[in-house]
C-alpha cells in the first residue's frame, strides 16, 4: 500500500520540510502543556471544577469554616438589632463569658431627683429677686412655680393647732376656681362656706435657717377661727370701707359730744342773764332747750339711696377681703 501523507506537513510547508520543523513542533508542544498547567494550578480552576476524590477534610478545616460561617450569621443579626436590644446582648454576652449579676449593672438611683424634688429644696414663701441670686436653673425653676401661686389668700394645716403649729401655703388655680379659702373655709380639711371671717396671721417661719415673717390673710369658718385663734387673738382683717365708716363714726361721736357740751355751756350763760320777771320767756325756755338737746344727741339721719353700681362695689369689696 501507499504510505499515507501528512496533510497537516503539507499545507504548514507547502509540500517541502525543513530542518526546522522539528523544533517548531517541540515549541508548540511545550507552549500548550505550560497552559495547561497553569489553569490547573489556578485556585479559582480547582475551586469550579468538581472533586474527584473522597478525602475527608482535618477538623482543624471544618472547626474554622463553622467559626467563620457563624460570626458572618452573628454579625448580620447583630447589626439588625436597635440600640437597646445590642445593649442587652452586650451584657448578656459578658454574663455569661466573664460571670456576675444583672443588679451590678443597674445604675444607682441615690442621687435622681424629679422636677417636685427640685422645687422643694429651692422653694421660698416669698421672693425677692434682688437678694435671691437666680444664675441657677433650679431656683428658676422655683420661681417660675412660685409665679404660678395665687397670692391672696392662703392655706392652713390647722390639725396641730394645739402646739401652736400651723402650716401655711399659697393658692394654686385649681383651689381658686373652686373657691377654696375664699368662699369656703381655708383649712385644708375643712369645707364649710357659712360664717366665714377673714383674719390677719403674722407668719413666723424657718426657711434657710433664718427666721422670717410674712403677714398674709386667711378665711375660715368659726371651729377652724377658734383653732386658730387657740393660744393667742388674731386680728380680724375688714375692708378698706368698713374701717372709713368706723373712723367716721368715731369721729361724729366726738364732734357730737363736743357740740353737745358747747350747748349745754350756752343754755347755762343764757338761764343767767335771763330776768326773772319774764315768767313767759322762762317757761318757754325748757321746751326749747329740750328741743336742742334732742337736735344735738346726734348726727342728722340723711337716707341715701345707692345706685345699681355702688351696691355691687360694696358686694365685691366684702368679697375680696
């Protein structure tokens, strides 16, 4: 037979060898096995293509593939959480890795204080803005409380009145709008609105470690005047209008009694020079001096009539005491 022919020579040497074409196929050869072996050695190439072989892998391998698994999971989770729920696993974690109790974590409240707690260490009775240094926010704050306070009328804790103790407070809005210890009785525990007077106390009191007086009003019903009134008489407060009738009253009785006295000394000068031969004159004399006396004993009783407006401002005036 024929020997076959190498197309593959032919048509790469158009038919004609070279000394060279066994060097160039030794090239060719060495070029394609370097490729080859560098896919395979590539770890990306290992990784893709699937293991032929059933080698069990160390437990040093599996222990650090679990690890790093789970703190992938633990992260995802962990950033998932809000702030207070990563706080308690925070604390939760420590307990149980380094021991202890939840109660050494509980902050101390020894030293909290509320609002009302601030306002009563800072409180005062009364204020004064020029001795009272309020670069502090919490006296501030007392004094934007205290501005609050209705200041007419006060409050009293009479329930140890036998020890000549009474406590005493200002009026908040709601007390004002109820009209307690103005037309109810002004003791704490006391609510009655008949027979009610208005006293004036002179209030002694220890604020700071200094003694301090105020003098402030109080509207209470007979029982609560009487325990107030226990040790010692308190000054019943009147109106502005009552105390000018007083003073006008008092005064009218000594003009009165002074005119009177002026009259009776003219009577006497007159019953001297008068002739005892005028029997007439004489008798007449008596009725008339009767007359004068019954004029001067007192001041003329002049009705007025007031009007709509002066009523009402007498109302108001016994009201607001």
């Amino acid at each position: 037979m024929a020997d076959r022919l190498d197309l593959g020579k032919i048509h790469r040497a158009g038919g004609y060898s070279s000394e060279f074409d066994e060097y160039d196929s030794e090239q060719d050869h060495d070029v394609d096995a370097e490729k080859k072996r560098s896919i395979k050695d590539d770890e990306l190439y290992r990784k893709s293509q699937p293991s032929t072989s059933r080698e069990v892998p160390s437990k040093r391998t599996v222990a650090a593939m679990y690890d790093k698994e789970e703190t992938h999971n633990r992260m995802y989770h962990f950033r998932a959480m809000d702030a207070y729920a990563r706080h308690k696993e925070l604390v939760n974690n420590y307990l149980i890795y380094y021991g202890g109790k939840k109660e050494d974590f509980k902050r101390s409240t020894a030293n909290d204080k509320t609002d009302l707690d601030i306002i009563r260490e800072n409180h005062r009775f009364l204020w004064n803005d020029e001795e009272e240094d309020m670069d502090l926010w919490e006296k501030r704050m007392a004094k934007k409380y205290y501005d609050k306070l209705y200041k007419e009328y006060c409050i009293a804790d009479l329930s140890r009145y036998k020890e000549n103790k009474v406590a005493l407070r200002w009026r908040i809005e709601k007390e004002v709008i109820e009209g307690k210890g103005q037309f109810s009785c002004g003791n704490k525990k006391c609510s009655e609105t008949e027979g009610l007077k208005s006293w004036e106390v002179n209030f002694g009191y220890m604020e700071n470690g200094q003694k301090k007086n105020a003098l402030i009003k109080l509207r209470l019903c007979p029982d609560c005047s009487y325990k107030l009134n226990y040790h010692h008489k308190r000054k019943e407060a009147k109106s502005q209008k009552k105390k000018r009738s007083e003073e006008n009253v008092s005064k009218r009785r000594k003009h009165d009694h002074s005119s009177q006295e002026d009259s009776d000394r003219m009577e006497e000068a007159k019953s001297k020079t008068d002739k005892p031969e005028n029997d007439k004159s004489a008798s007449a004399a008596p009725s008339d001096s009767q007359s004068a006396e019954s004029v001067w004993k007192g001041p003329v009783q002049i009705v007025e009539e007031k009007s709509r407006e002066e009523e009402f401002d007498d109302y108001f005036e016994d009201m607001f005491l």
